[in-house]
C-alpha cells in the first residue's frame, strides 16, 4: 500500500495529489512506471463487423483509429 486510503479503501486525494504513506517508496514507484516500456499493437476492424447497438458518438470517437472500410 503506497498511499493513504479512506475508510472504502479508495486512495486519498488532497489539493490534486495522493497522499503516500512513504514518499520515497511512492515515487520510486511512480519513476518505475513513467519509464517502462510499452509495446502497443493496432489491429483495424472492419466496418461491417461493428455492431449496430452502437452510438453515433461511440464511431466518432474510434473511426479514425479502428476502421478498416
């Protein structure tokens, strides 16, 4: 557990920030993490493999990025 957490087991939130237990711990963490390397790949779908359930504004937000016509 690297930050304060509330009676739920949520993480506390102050001014923005969490609130580590033991800061240096937290941020070694937190360097570990902005440095890893992530391998990402894209797979286009097909058009007519999209279902029809879905919204307007749902194909907006992915058509450029995962459309195949």
């Amino acid at each position: 557990m690297l930050v304060e957490k509330d009676e739920n087991g949520a993480p506390i939130v102050k001014d923005g920030k969490y609130i580590p237990i033991d800061e240096e711990k937290f941020n070694a963490e937190h360097e570990a993490v902005l440095k890893r390397d992530v391998k990402i790949d894209l797979v286009k779908i097909k058009e007519s493999d999209i279902p029809q359930e879905v919204t307007p504004k749902m194909l907006l937000g992915i058509w450029n990025y995962v459309v195949e016509q």
